[in-house]
C-alpha cells in the first residue's frame, strides 16, 4: 500500500471516529455527566488508583466506569467490588478504546445523570492519544517507576492531557527519580498540563484530586446553564 493510501485511511478513521466521539459527548452533555479519560503505559497503577477515587467518590457522584483492556475482565470486576457499575470492553489486538466502543459500554452502563464517567483506556501511550471518546479531557497517569523522560519519548499523550497524575509517589524516597525534572519535560510538550502527585496505595494526594474533579464538575455545570440562558 502507498503512503498516500495509508495517510488517507488513517484520516478515514480517525474523521469516523471523530463523528462519532462527537456523538458521545453531545450525549454526556445531555446526561449531565463529566467524563474522562485515563491513559497510561502498563503498570502505571491506573486501576488501583480508579479503584480508589471511585470509592471517595460514588457517595457524592452517580459514578460509572468503562475499563478498556486487550483480554480479561479482571479491571471492571474490581471497580464492580467498590459498588460501582462497570462495563469491560475487551479490544482483541486493538491497543485503543475508540468512540464506538465507548458509546456501546455507555449504553450498558446505569443512567448516571449528574454523575462522572471514568473511561479506563488500553494500557498504550501511544495510540489511545489520537482517538476522541467525547471526553471531558485525558488524565495521564505517570508513575515514579517509568523514568523521567516518558513525556519526551511520548509527547503526543502529554500534550493532549490536561492532568499528569504522578502515582507511587510513597515509592520516590527508594529510587533514583527526579520529580522536578519530570514536570519540567512533560510541560515542555504542554505548558498547561496540571500535574498532581499520589499514591494509590496509601491515598496520598487524594484529596487534591477529589478537589481538582470536583471543580471540573462544577465548571461544567456552569457553562451548562450559561449556555441555556
């Protein structure tokens, strides 16, 4: 196939996408809810971290999750044990969630009216950062573990995230990781992004996170009723 060929296929996908992520979020605005979507590399604790917002959470929020993943329903039966309704979509060799998917799931999901939609992307920093779901915005979750330079090496996912949550912060006093330099690369490919530190294990920063979500919330219900006059 030519290069040609296959720049135009990609833009065939990505414009069918984009159509039908727009789809969600009109739909998302319509309920009343906030979504968002979490993307990391594999083993960034992005699970273990959903797990626990959601249990800080669902006492203050309709709460509903899509768990993206290649095989097993491992994710969602671990948000589905907090109390909270999940539905796993299982991608095959896909390495991304795409809109269709997310619109199916959403479909699957109990009405979350008001609510927050956490969307669990495939364990990538790579594909999932040019595929729209109609989200609110991408949370990418880095932890101490990965190195400073994954902002550099990954700068598409950086740049298209709003939120850096660095997780295993309780791991940084026993290894060689320099936060500094971390938040100075990944606001070299995005000057804007809002970086927090956390630990889902011990639920250090939480709390900051609970505040930064719910601002967010109330941002939108904001411009929701400014739009409606």
């Amino acid at each position: 196939m030519s290069s040609e060929r296959i720049i135009q296929v990609e833009r065939d996908i990505l414009g069918k996408n984009d159509r039908l992520a727009a789809d969600n979020r009109a739909r998302f605005q319509a309920d009343e809810v906030l979504a968002f979507n979490l993307v990391s590399s594999p083993g960034a604790g992005k699970t273990s971290l959903l797990v626990r917002a959601v249990s800080g959470l669902k006492d203050s929020f309709p709460i509903g999750v899509i768990e993206g993943d290649q095989q097993t329903s491992n994710d969602a039966e671990r948000i589905r044990a907090t109390g909270v309704a999940a539905i796993q979509v299982n991608t095959g060799k896909g390495c991304h969630l795409d809109a269709a998917m997310v619109g199916q799931a959403y479909d699957r999901l109990p009405w979350l009216n008001g609510g927050l939609l956490f969307i669990e992307n495939v364990g990538n920093l790579v594909c999932p950062a040019a595929f729209d779901l109609g989200e609110a915005c991408k949370i990418v979750v880095f932890s101490t573990t990965e190195g400073e330079d994954k902002p550099l090496k990954y700068p598409d996912m950086f740049a298209a995230s709003s939120l850096m949550l660095i997780n295993k912060i309780d791991l940084a006093p026993v290894l060689d990781f320099d936060l500094a330099r971390t938040v100075e690369y990944a606001r070299r490919v995005n000057p804007g992004i809002e970086v927090m530190t956390v630990s889902a294990r011990t639920g250090e920063g939480f709390p900051a996170l609970y505040a930064w979500i719910r601002r967010r919330w109330a941002k939108a219900k904001q411009a929701e009723m400014a739009a409606q006059g």
